[in-house]
C-alpha cells in the first residue's frame, strides 16, 4: 500500500506539472482545454498524447531561414526587399489596392516581397501536372530541388527518380528533401538509389521511435520544385500514381490544384526550400545567382503580381492562417473556398460568419466522401453554423477532392498545400502562393463552378433534422479537433 500511495503522489505531481507546461506552452486557449481534460481524464495515456502530438515548436522556433551569415548582407537585402515591394505597388495599384492589406501582412510577417513579371499555368490534377513537372525537370541546367510530403515509390515516382539520376550524371545537382513520415517507403530502396547516383537526398525530420514525441507532430507537408531558379510548382498534388486519373483505372477520381510559375516568385520558393535543406542537410548553403537569377535576366513572360505564403514551427505566427482571414476580411462580394479537410477553429469560424451576415456570398466545395472520417466528422460539426448564416457548402461528389484553393471577389487566388485545419495552420510546414490577379482569379473561379457541377448543395433545414446521434458524434468529433 506504501508503494501504490507514493506512486499515486508522484503521478499526480506529474500530472500538475504537465499542466502548468500545457497552460504555459500552449497557444490556443481551445487546444489548451482539450489538451487539459485529455491528460486529466484520461490516466497516463493523455499525458502520454501530449508529449507525442501537443509540444508547441513555435515558441522554441526550430530553425531559422536566415541565410545570410553576416548581417549586414542580410539588412541590405532586406532594404532591397521593401524598395523592391514599393516599385511593385507603385505599378500594380489597381491590381494590388483591393487587398493591399493582405500584402502588407505578408511583407511584415515574413518578409515576403510582392513580386510582379511572372507567368502561371494552372495545373489541373496529377495527369496535367506531371506532364509539366517531368519537361521542366529534363530541361534543367543547373539545380533541381524537390521538397515533398509524399513521395512514393511507384511509376510516376520512378519516373521522376530516373530524371534526377540522369541529370545528376549530366551535372545538374539534384537536391531532393522528402518527409520521413508521409514518404516512409522511400527509406529503404529508392532513397539508397538516389544517393548511390549522386543524387543529394535527405529526409525532413527523420522520425525516430524513442523522439517520436519531438518530431511525430510536425511534418513538412510543403509540395515544392525549384529548377533553375525561374521556373517552380506549388499545389496540393503529392508524387503518386494515386493523383494521376487514368481511364479506366479502379481508383476514386482525385480532383487536385497545382500552380507552374516562372518568374521573380520563385525566389521566395527557393528561399523556402533552401531553409529547409539547410535545416535537413546541416549545410550552410548561401544565396548565389544561380540560386536567384536577377530579376533583370529573366524573360517577361506575363505580368501577374505574386505573393509567396509560408509558415509552420519555424515560424513566429501563424502567417499561413493570417493570410487567409485577412484575404476573408478584405472580400466585398464573393469568396470561392475548396479544401478537403475543414476544421476551422473559432476564429477563422467566425470570420466566415461575419462576412455572410456582412452580405458577401460565400460558396464552400468540401469532399462528399473523406479518406478520414473522424476528420471529416469534425467538419460536419461547422456545417450547421454557417448555413444558419447563408453560406452554401457543396460536397463534391465525383471523387475526393483534395485541392485547397481560394477566390475572393474573381481579383485575388491562393493555391498551396495548407488545408483548413488545425495541422495545416498551427503543426505543419505550409507553403501558398498568392496571386494579385483579376484574369487569373477569374480561370480560378471558372474551375471551381465547373466543380461545383459534381457536387450538391447542402440543404440547411434538411441538414439540421438530421437524426440526433449523427449530431452528437459529429459535435463529440469537434471536442477533440484541435488535436487532431
């Protein structure tokens, strides 16, 4: 009884310690809550929880992007940076003014120049997106980086494996980071491969069993290719068979959003990447022309006006979830929205209300079937506040729509990896890009009508009678949203 009594007062001497870390280490007062009555409520094994999934990296910042050393050199390009944003302002004020709010926030967030002179192409599901993926890769010259989540060993995979490994053998360096949970198949076989050829690959927090608790929780889920310098992708689509729609294949039809752009944008890509690889490589890798062609030796293409979107642990805000409330609160008529995975939390929640009371039309395309159904029952759970208020949320039905987009007012577009949840905005390294564009944003728009023709809206009295138990899962599914 004496050793059942002491071990009760350790543990409870535990649980107060762990508690005073949730309340101090925990940024969001709902997570804070539901981190608490987990640990609470349920003996050890809530405790146990929070240190594999609730460590907040944020505040302990698990790297820094600066890559110039010295910090003059980083002062000046900083002075640059804002000269350079001044100029695109000054030429792009009616392009720009509507939502110069949203750009200020990202130049004072993370530096993130306004750039103008670039060409995009929209890519529309894996089978288009390859077809240029692979070209650009073949063309390169100098460098290609590659930065995913998933990266699988199948045919498109290999595909792409086997570009790198003759392009390493022709001099071209070859940097390829994967995420060592989402791409855990390329350990043993293609990641040896792609070393033995040359090809410069290492894995993005690689997770361990026994530091599972350190880096379980915080995955790259950024999709980014960098070739040369002018030219990178950025969507939503992984490296897998899965997002490529044949005919006559057995699997769900995938609906994903990718963005080709060449031009001044890529810099901030290549900023993000080299970070990261930094970061992955222990390398110091430092800003050269190659790396960052001057902007006086690229080719104008087009003139679309291009912001770059990033956050995650290494950053000290949220930017990614400040980016798309502030793009929410500067919309005066219209905001198009297609995520497959939507858990809000209360102030995006309520940001979106207050627009529809505010008399802006709202139009939300999420999935009719998930590949997670505790997340997609946690989605459910939002439904009804925002139909009370008129806005009009679709399920796509043809298939699993995976892309997160958004249009507001047919003048501005973000396309990127960052889902609408909680991972996405508070765990996850994220990357949008964000283009100032009434042409652009009305291709956008035109895509999202036209998938909109596969899905059905939802009635809100039908939605609201529906049977009680449903509700009750669905709302028992949102008190532990913030864990997920």
């Amino acid at each position: 009884m004496d050793w059942l009594l002491i071990a009760e007062i350790i543990y409870i001497v535990v649980l107060i310690l762990v508690c005073l870390r949730i309340i101090f280490d925990t940024r969001s007062t709902t997570k804070s809550l539901a981190y608490l009555l987990f640990a609470i409520f349920v003996p050890v094994l809530g405790i146990i929880f929070y240190f594999f999934f609730g460590i907040n990296y944020r505040y302990r910042k698990m790297y820094t992007k600066k890559l110039f050393e010295n910090d003059d050199l980083n002062q000046k390009l900083n002075d640059e940076i804002s000269l350079y944003n001044q100029q695109v302002i000054e030429e792009n004020k009616e392009v720009v003014k509507s939502n110069l709010e949203l750009a200020h926030l990202l130049m004072n967030e993370i530096n993130s120049p306004l750039t103008e002179n670039n060409s995009l192409k929209i890519l529309i599901n894996g089978e288009h997106k390859f077809k240029e993926v692979l070209a650009a890769m073949r063309n390169a010259k100098d460098h290609i980086h590659i930065e995913y989540y998933i990266y699988e060993d199948d045919e498109i995979g290999r595909e792409m494996e086997e570009i790198m490994i003759q392009k390493a053998k022709e001099g071209v360096t070859v940097r390829f980071i994967y995420d060592d949970f989402g791409s855990s198949t390329l350990r043993k076989k293609m990641a040896p491969r792609l070393l033995e050829a040359g090809v410069k690959v290492f894995p993005f927090l690689r997770v361990y069993f026994i530091l599972l608790a350190n880096r379980l929780n915080y995955r790259n889920h950024r999709k980014i290719i960098v070739i040369d310098g002018h030219t990178a992708f950025v969507g939503g689509i992984n490296v897998s068979d899965r997002y490529i729609n044949k005919e006559n294949a057995q699997q769900d039809f995938w609906r994903d959003t990718h963005l080709m752009i060449k031009g001044p944008a890529v810099n901030y890509l290549q900023y993000i990447f080299l970070g990261d690889w930094n970061f992955c490589a222990e390398e110091q890798l430092q800003p050269n022309k190659k790396f960052f062609p001057p902007r006086e030796s690229l080719p104008v293409l087009d003139n679309k006006v291009v912001q770059i979107s990033a956050s995650g642990p290494d950053s000290e805000r949220p930017t990614i979830l400040y980016s798309i409330m502030q793009a929410i609160n500067l919309a005066t008529k219209e905001i198009l929205i297609a995520t497959p995975y939507f858990i809000p939390g209360e102030s995006l929640l309520d940001a979106l209300i207050i627009s529809a009371r505010s008399g802006i039309n709202i139009k939300l395309l999420v999935p009719g079937k998930s590949d997670s159904k505790l997340v997609n029952a946690a989605a459910k759970s939002y439904y009804n506040e925002l139909l009370e208020v008129g806005v009009e949320i679709y399920r796509y039905q043809k298939g699993f729509i995976h892309a997160k987009t958004i249009v507001t007012d047919r003048k501005l577009a973000m396309i990127g990896t960052a889902n609408m949840d909680y991972r996405s905005f508070d765990l996850n390294f994220e990357v949008n890009a964000i283009v100032y564009d009434k042409e652009f944003a009305e291709e956008m728009s035109a895509t999202f009508f036209e998938d909109l023709k596969d899905a059905y809206q939802l009635d809100s009295f039908t939605w609201n009678h529906r049977p009680w138990y449903k509700q009750l899962a669905e709302k028992t599914a949102r008190l532990i949203s913030p864990l997920m």
